[in-house]
C-alpha cells in the first residue's frame, strides 16, 4: 500500500494544511485518512478516506464530536495495511493505530501541539467549555497513554516540544512547519499581481501604513488587542481573516477611534500585496509556531511578536522584528518605533531558514529508510502555497 498520512480533518486552509501539502510533496505515493475531508477538491479522488463521523452532523460541530474522536482514530482501518504512519496532529490524531502496534508498523507523529483544548484551555478555550471537568480529565490520561505508542515525535517549535515533555512525558525532535518564503519573495512588488476587486481593496487602504493582523478570527488570536494598540498609537488597523468572531471586530472597528478595516478572507496574492504596504505585522497569541509572521518577513514586512510561544522562534528581536509584551502598550510603542532600523533583506533571509523545501527534506530525513525514494525519485517539490487564514 505504501505510506499512509493521516490528519484531524482537511479544510480549505489552513496552517495544518499547509504541512499536509508538503507532506504529499514529500511522500507522493502516501494514501490519506482524515476525520472528514471539507476541501474534497484538493485531492485527486479516492485517494483520501474518512471515518465514519464524515457521514454524520458532528463534521460541523467539533467540540460536539471531540468526546467521540480518540475511539474513532483507534478504531479507524484502511483497506489495506500501510508500510509505514505519519499523523499531523493538534487534536486526536496521534491515536490513530491502523493496525501499526501488533504489526510492527512504523509509526511517526509530528505533533502541532497537544490539543489545546485539554492541556491548554487558558490559552485557547474553544471547545473545552463543552467538557466538564470529569470528561476532561477522563480524555487527558487517553490522551497521554496514546501520546506513548505514537511512534516517533517530532514537535513544530521547540515551544511545543516543552509542552510534549510537560504533559506527555516524552522528547520530540523539532522540525519547524513548510512556508512558501521561495514562492513569496520571487514574486517580487505583489500588487502587480492582483485582480481588479483586489486592487481596488488595497487602493481603499491608508498608503501612509497601517498595523496588520491576518489569521482566523478567533478570541486567542487577540485582534481586539491589535485593534487597540492602533488605538493607543493612533495608527489605522487592517485585519485579515474569517471565522466566529467578525462580526464582533466589525462592531469594535466602528466605534474605533483610528480607522479599523476588516477584510475577510483575502486571496494569496492580497495578503502579500498588505504585507508589503503594512507599517507591520502584529502577532499577540501564545502560539505555537506561526506560519504567517515567516510569510510577512518573506515579503518583507517587519513583525511584531509575543516573546512567549513558538513565533518568537522566528522573529529575530532587532533583526527582523520586535519580541514584546502584547499587553504592554508601552513596549509595543518602542517596538514601533523603532521599526525604521530593520532592514526587509534580513526578514527575507530570516524567512527563507523555514522555506518548505527545508520541511520536505528534514521530514524525508526523519522518515530515512522507512519511505524510500519513489520509483521515479524524488521530486524537488517546491513551495506550498500561502494561506491567509492560517
């Protein structure tokens, strides 16, 4: 059968994504198993199964299903036994067994983060809510039995390795995530590269600078934060993103007393395009890694970063952007002003350390002689493409 990769679930976009595609660059000849699959356009057909929960209304709700997740990956089968598992996980996915423990099966596990949910709810509370404290409890020693057969560990950030050996017990090796930095600086002036509907959004855009924030819009991504330090600075604030929590931003931004625009989901080409026009990009959450503050250096841009979590693993502070306490409104003003002394060359050098062409062959190298070289070797494979609302 070859290998088989296995993933929480698949969406349009996404970080967790963006691995999967370069994984696939890296394993061609891997076969695909997901919870529910909800871009099933992204690959070629019959190459991707999911579980049973695909057929049922919980693929929408899932802090519903997440009770249900860790018997279904033990449960899970494929057709025929895989040579070898690779799990993306940041939920559940890690359980996942496919026959590997009785069968001898290698098995490797890199590892976005324990969920969240469970180990981390004051940093990122979504869907813990729904767990009462005996349910939580009950899926955390699930969780860290699996975590030890999961085969071998690699860890997004040395961040995340620290809490893989926190709550699980175990080391992991870190292998940093796949960021198109090649595809973003070749591309040179990106607002040459957009259609009519987005040029006319740049155009409407302040040209003297703005703060930027660009990922999904939930809470522990904190753009109700960005939106007041443009308050506190007195500059004007662009927030790219979908999710929950627009309407909520779109309110704050009318009642802002800097102008606040809320973008929406915007194409690859946009976001380069505001990267290269923003003042900088903010990023406040405790992150785990942060595969859009590398984008944004790609292009240029300086970044302003939490100096906790895995982004602070990227940014050089003074170099390619500043380290801060995002609550610290003063710290933050420093950091803006000294952006002036930070040179685009040196984030876009900074950046190309993380292009996926490093990913694929630290991962090729992990895996060694477990997947070999297809028939036809390897490919060069290239860069994934961005995605804004990672």
């Amino acid at each position: 059968m070859g290998g088989l990769i296995v993933q929480e679930w698949i969406e349009p976009s996404g970080g967790a994504e963006q691995v999967l595609d370069a994984f696939r660059i890296a394993f061609p000849d891997s076969r695909l198993f997901t919870l529910w699959n909800d871009d099933p356009d992204r690959f070629p057909p019959g190459l991707v199964t999911e579980s049973w929960l695909a057929r049922t209304p919980l693929r929408r709700h899932k802090a519903l299903a997440m009770p249900l997740m860790p018997a279904t990956w033990r449960r899970s089968k494929v057709a025929q036994k895989p040579d070898w598992v690779l799990a993306s996980s940041y939920v559940f996915a890690h359980h996942g067994d496919f026959g590997t423990r009785r069968a001898g099966v290698p098995k490797f596990s890199y590892v976005h983060t324990p969920v969240r949910y469970l180990w981390e709810p004051a940093l990122d509370g979504r869907g813990a809510g729904r767990l009462t404290a005996l349910p939580r409890e009950i899926l955390k020693r699930i969780d860290r039995r699996a975590a030890a057969d999961a085969g071998a560990l690699a860890a997004n950030s040395r961040f995340v390795r620290r809490r893989i050996a926190r709550v699980w017990g175990r080391d992991a090796r870190v292998i940093y995530p796949p960021v198109g930095a090649q595809q973003i600086i070749d591309g040179g002036d990106w607002s040459s590269h957009l259609d009519a509907a987005d040029a006319e959004i740049l155009a409407s855009l302040p040209e003297s600078g703005f703060l930027l924030a660009a990922s999904r819009l939930v809470p522990y991504k904190r753009h109700r934060d960005v939106i007041r330090m443009g308050e506190h600075l007195g500059i004007p604030v662009v927030v790219a993103g979908s999710g929950p929590e627009r309407a909520a931003l779109s309110a704050l931004a009318e009642s802002s007393r800097v102008p606040v625009h809320i973008l929406g989901f915007v194409s690859d080409e946009l976001m380069r395009a505001l990267f290269q026009r923003a003042l900088a990009f903010v990023f406040p959450p405790v992150e785990d890694f942060g595969i859009v503050p590398v984008e944004a250096m790609a292009a240029g841009c300086p970044v302003i970063v939490n100096r906790e979590g895995g982004a602070a693993e990227s940014v050089i502070d003074g170099v390619t952007g500043f380290q801060v306490d995002p609550d610290d409104l003063q710290e933050v003003a420093g950091a803006v002003e000294r952006l002036g002394s930070l040179r685009p060359d040196a984030a876009k050098a900074r950046a190309m350390e993380f292009d996926t062409t490093r990913f694929i062959r630290e991962m090729r190298e992990w895996l060694g002689d477990v997947a070999p070289p297809p028939s036809g070797g390897w490919s060069t494979g290239g860069d994934s493409s961005m995605v804004a609302a990672a």
